[in-house]
DNA sequence: TATCAACACGAAACCGTTTTCGTTCGGTGT
DNA sequence: ACACCGAACGAAAACGGTTTCGTGTTGATA
C-alpha cells in the first residue's frame, strides 16, 4: 500500500521547499526551467495529486454540489439528477445527493449537514411534507448565508433564489384542449392535494381548458390523493363511482394503474375513454397501451439548474438578481388518445 | 448575509483562546464550568457549527461516500443509491453519486476526482466497457492506495475488495425450472454480451436448469443483445424468425418490449407464452399482463454495500480479509407466467 | 566599485479545526 | 518559607495546500 504522496515530501525528497515544489507544479514563471522539470517529472513518477480537502479549505470552494430531492424512484427525479450530474461533472463539479424520501425533518437535517462547508450550493426540490407546512426556515437561513440556492419542479414562492420549472398548467391545459378537441365531455383528474405547487397548477391548467370549452367542472370527477404514493383503494372506488371518457393524471402510475382498472371493466382505450399522464418515463414508452403524455424534460430541467447554480457559484459579485426559467412542456402522443 | 462565525471569531468576542473555545464546545474536563457556559452560550446564539472541511483535513476522513454506477435511470440502480444513501444517512456520511454512463474513460475519470481526497471509499457497479476491456487499473491503484471498495452487482474477481450480488445463476436457473415445470419445451433466453458478468451468471443457470432437465439448449434461441440499451430491431427479427412457448430475459425493458411484439403477432400471454423477466420495478407491477420477476432487491443490496463500506473504513486494523455476500433472489409471481 | 534589476527560491501566513504540551497561579503540606 | 500540585487556560504544531512578501545571488550598468 503505497501512501499517497504531498508537497513536503516532494519538497524534502528534492531538498527544496514547499512553495517551490508548489508553484513548479502550477508552472510558475518564478521558478527556472530546471526545477521546474526536476519537480514535474518526481511528480509524475510518483503520481501526486493535490489533496482536494486542503484545497477546498484554503480556497473556501469544494467543487461539489448538494442535490437534496424528495425521492429518487421516479423516472422524473433520475432524470434530473443525471441532467445535474453530467453538467457539474463537466465543470469540474461533483453531486452529493441526499433524500427527503418527502419528509421536512430529514430535508431539514440533510441540508444541515452540507451546509457547513461540504457544498458550494444546493439543487433542491421540496418535499411534499414542506410544501404542506409550508415551512421555509431552513432554506431562509441557508440563502442568508450566501449559499447559492436553486429550486426546481417543486418550488414556492417564499424564497428568492433562482428557479427552474416547466409550464405546468400550460402542460395540463394544452393536454386537457387535446382530450376535448377529441370529443370527450366528462374529463376526470387524477392528482395529488394541492399544497404540491406542481400538482396546483396541473389542476389550475385543467380548469382553464374545460372553462374556455364551456365545459362542467364536475368536482366530484377530481380526485386529490393525499401523497405522491398509491392509494390504490381510493383509485379503485373512483372508478367505480363514476363514468368518464377521458382522464389527466399527473403522474405516470396514476395513469397506468387507472389504465389497468378500466381495461378490467372491459373499456378500451382509446376509444371508450383516454388516457393522458404525466412525465415521460419507461412506463409511459411501454404500457400497453402506450401513453400520451406531458413530458417535463426532467434532463433539461437538470442541466439548466446546474448551469445557473455553477454560474452564481463562481460569479464574484454578489448579485441579488434571480431569474426563473419556465420550460415549455410537450405533448407526447401515443396510444392512449385517440390519434 | 451573515457569514458563518468560526471559532476564532468566538474567541476574538470573548477574549479567550482558540484553543479554550473548541475545548468548551467539546465539554471538556480542562475548562472551568463558567468559561465552558458562557462559550456555549455564545455558540449557540450565532448558530455556530464546525467547519466540515476543515475537520476533514484534521482527521483525514471526510464522511463522504462514493458511488460509481453505470446509469442512473434504471429502477436496479436507483433502489441501490437508495438503500446506500439510508445507511450513510444513519451513520453520518453522504453520499456522492458519479455515473459513469457505461464508459470506461468517465469511470476512469469520476474515480481519479474522487480518490484525492474527497471520499472515504468506494461502492461501484461496472461498466459495460469496463467489464468487456477487462481493465481494471483504476481499481488496482485506489485499493493500493488503502482507500476501501464495495463492488455490487457487476463485479470483477480480478480485485480483491468485498463484494455484494445476487446468486443470479441462481435466479435464472430457478425462474427457467419454473418454466419447465409448467410445461414449455422452447424456452428462448434474451441477454446481453457474456462480458457482462451479471449476464453470464444468468445464461449458466439457463443453461443448467435445461441441462438437468434434459432440455435441448438450442443456441438459435439465445438471442444476446449487445449493450444494456434497447436494439428493438433485433428483437423484432428474433421473433419472427422463433416459434418459443417461454421467455426468459435478463431485464424488465428486454421482457416488455417482447412482451408486446408477441401480444401484436396474436398471442395470448400467459396461455401461449410465458415471460419471466429480471428486477422488480413499475415497469413489471403495471405492465399488462404483469410480470413475473427475478426480484433482485437493490435496497438490500445497497445497505449492505454501505454497511460494508462503512465498516470498512472506521475499522482501525488494516484487515486484508474481503468478504463476497450473495443474496438470494426471489422469484414474484405475476401474470405473465401461468399460475 | 557601488548600485540596481532580474532571477530563483524560501519563509511564513493563512484556511478552520484538534490536540499536545506547556505555563501561570493559588492553595496545600511540612 | 519552600517545594509541590492541580486547575484553568494558552501557544503552537499539525492537516496539505496557496500565495504574498521577502532575500540572496547574479550580471549589467554608471
């Protein structure tokens, strides 16, 4: 097992000093040719690289970024973070992520424990527990320390920090246009409550297209699950209930399994009822039938929160402007709406 | 903006020494009961919390994990980080993600800007590339170095490292048994490459659980794919050219997507032809019919790994004992297979 | 020959902690 | 009155770098 090597014992090995060997190695002008070759060659022979702690502490910057997000097994998320990762990986940037699984207390306790040197900014999406309570203390006290923060998908309004999210109520309200313009008349909707502010604009989307239609909003065809987990039962008993022709989820499993409830009654889709979900993931590409869905381009989403957290991270004035970038959803037609 | 205070700025306001200040923070025995109160008092008024990255280079141990997979938007890999980052959590580390993308030079590459002193050990999964190169230098150097790797999944004897998987020749042989059991005779298997450790594991227990049945194994039915991505034109010509009453394959998208082709052509799934897939994700609960699995339960998998890791690095004694844990599969019971 | 700039290098501070090893001072024992 | 002791605290080294500011040695110039 061999050691990994520093700068003193470079500087001993070679009888010269620290800041000789340190600024040879950064190809100094002040240093002569000869020491400069003698240096750089004893270093590569030896394979040094400079530590990265002693760096991070010397210089107040870690290169690494904090991604704090609510659950990692959603096709949506892991599209982010490998959105994330590929930018910051390409400025020289590494990811530390870290689970809410949509607690407050764990979002809370994970970003104390980067927030003491370990990171130079957070990437984060709140947790449907913080959205609910509505409690934004520890984001406020990690601004105030000049810690650059970027929020996306699942944001609020409490914060000023840049933001990255995509038009979801254009993204409902265009795939709601979709389902009438195809004829259907009683359009249920599957989503979450509305203290998520993705799932209240998908719904606010959804209403705005069935107003401009002259179209009922029947709110006993609206059904709000308590979290972004199944509650099976519920989805079962709602179908039972009542009779649609067409559905907007706002996730793919509500729409899949929704899908699967009906066929068992002996619907077909597309031509009985429709099916319109949310985000574009595996399951949507390969449900039977395939699904039409809104696609949030979470890789993009990714990226962009990466670039403008780096940029602010490395920008020396302390700018007090924060932008927030809408993306534009699509609408992905497959096989679940009529073509 | 209120910066963060450091001891220095508590010893400056209190007319102490640096020293006395991070003595009374540690409760310690030297200092007197006022003193101790009155920098407590201090400290907690101005929120003060040590320097992570300063402790870090003190006690050379970062409290940092690293996780080198091939991808991240694959159900597997994503319960793997899961499960790894519940235990780091727990035991006070995080956990820092780099994906190599299935390329050996960004596995390379993510390994060289971690192992200068960003982590305490590594967790990975292999490459494609890698695992079909055979080249495992990287390794080598960052084991030589005393730094602790974890291997899950797809792994390598050529290093000495502890390492978690799945019995998968198991897997297979069982799930192909299971077939046999209910009757088919030609029972087609849809891999990967053999360099693929994982996949290699699979076709010998294919090939064993035929084998002790006295099955022919007919090489024209084992279709090898050559990547983890989808090549749908080569499973479309597969099944045109094969009549097969079963199939087994190495992954949930390989088994869908058949799964679709066939129902196309006519099929009754499971009354024709059964399909027997490997890791239990959405994709196999909500496809239609639903899946019968290998579950590979990454969770686990990922929490031992941590467990490992961990371990590992906070043992004093440099053991050279490396340990090999296999899980044992488990065979869920969908529909795609008859009951 | 005294002066000076350029060159090549070293000393030391600094980043924020921890920890060892003094040091000071008042009190105790004899 | 003297040595000794323990309590309470501070100085300084150390972790591994970067960087500023000298400093000694040249050779050229006036």
């Amino acid at each position: 097992m061999k050691a990994k090597i520093t700068l003193k014992d470079i500087a001993r090995e070679l009888e010269v000093s620290i800041s000789t060997v340190s600024k040879a190695l950064k190809n100094s002008e002040e240093i002569s040719r000869d020491t400069k070759e003698k240096v750089q060659a004893f270093a590569k022979l030896y394979n040094y690289k400079p530590n990265n702690i002693a760096i991070s502490l010397k210089n107040k910057r870690t290169k690494n970024i904090g991604v704090v997000i609510p659950a990692i097994v959603h096709h949506f998320f892991t599209t982010v973070i490998r959105g994330i990762e590929k930018y910051a990986n390409a400025r020289g940037y590494n990811v530390i992520v870290c689970l809410s699984e949509e607690s407050f207390d764990k979002e809370v306790i994970n970003m104390e424990m980067l927030a003491n040197g370990s990171i130079d900014g957070f990437i984060m999406s709140l947790s449907s527990e913080t959205q609910q309570k509505g409690d934004y203390n520890h984001l406020k006290e990690v601004t105030e320390q000049g810690i650059p923060v970027v929020l996306f998908d699942r944001i609020t309004n409490e914060i000023d920090c840049d933001k990255v999210i995509i038009d979801d109520q254009m993204g409902a309200y265009v795939a709601t246009k979709k389902l009438i313009e195809q004829g259907r008349k009683k359009i249920a909707l599957i989503t979450t409550d509305d203290y998520l502010s993705v799932s209240k604009a998908r719904t606010e989307g959804y209403r705005k297209a069935l107003l401009e239609s002259e179209l009922d909003i029947d709110e006993s065809i609206i059904l709000k699950l308590s979290t972004m987990e199944m509650d099976e039962e519920r989805i079962r008993d709602f179908f039972d209930a009542q009779e649609v022709d067409a559905v907007l989820c706002v996730n793919e499993i509500f729409t899949v399994f929704s899908m699967r409830l009906v066929q068992k009654k002996g619907l077909k889709i597309p031509e009985d009822i429709s099916f319109i979900g949310f985000t574009d993931g595996l399951l949507s590409k390969y449900a039977n039938p395939s699904l039409t869905v809104v696609a949030q381009h979470g890789e993009k989403m990714g990226e962009i929160s990466a670039q403008m957290l780096i940029d602010k991270v490395e920008s020396e004035e302390e700018e007090e402007s924060f932008h927030t970038k809408i993306l534009e959803p699509t609408l992905v037609i497959r096989n679940s709406t009529i073509n």
